[in-house]
C-alpha cells in the first residue's frame, strides 16, 4: 500500500470512530473539505505535514497518536518504487 492510501484509511478510520462526517473535520480542523475529499480518495500524492496537522487537530489527536496505528508499519507500505518495493525491510539489509 502506498503512503497516501494508509493516510486516507487512517483518516476514515478515525472520521467513522468519532462518527464525522468529512465536513465535521472540516469544520475542526480548517482544512478545506475539498482537499479533506481528495485526500480521503487518494488523489493527493503527498499530504503535506502541515495540513496533516490541522487535521489531527481537528480530531484531537496528535500525529504520534496518528502514525500509531499498523498502516503505517515499514511492512505494509510501497514507496511507490518498483526498486525499493523488492527490497524488504530487515536486520541484515540496515548497518
């Protein structure tokens, strides 16, 4: 899975837990809900940290709090590199 789509599952995840609506993390969090949407659908490549942020502010949870979570572990994440992907992450392949 790439970066991106862990991000908008995340973010779903979180949205259906508080039972928000994308609008209500607007309403939080300031982001705009067209660029909540396009994360949400995972058509933003690259969320930027700053809105990754606000969002978190908006559901009142630290990034820590929002990176915690199995999505984000180096196992199930694709850099989108056909190269770096072949390569799995392991005690031997880091000095």
């Amino acid at each position: 899975m790439e970066l991106n789509q862990a991000v908008s599952q995340r973010i779903k995840k979180l949205l259906s837990a508080r039972d928000f609506t994308q609008y209500t993390l607007f309403e939080y969090s300031g982001v705009p809900w067209s660029t909540i949407s396009m994360i949400c659908s995972c058509k933003v490549k690259d969320v930027r940290m700053g809105t990754l942020l606000n969002l978190c502010r908006g559901l009142n949870i630290s990034l820590t709090d929002f990176f915690d979570d199995a999505l984000f572990s180096f196992e199930n994440l694709s850099d989108g590199n056909p190269e770096t992907d072949k390569e799995k992450y392991s005690d031997e392949s880091v000095s």
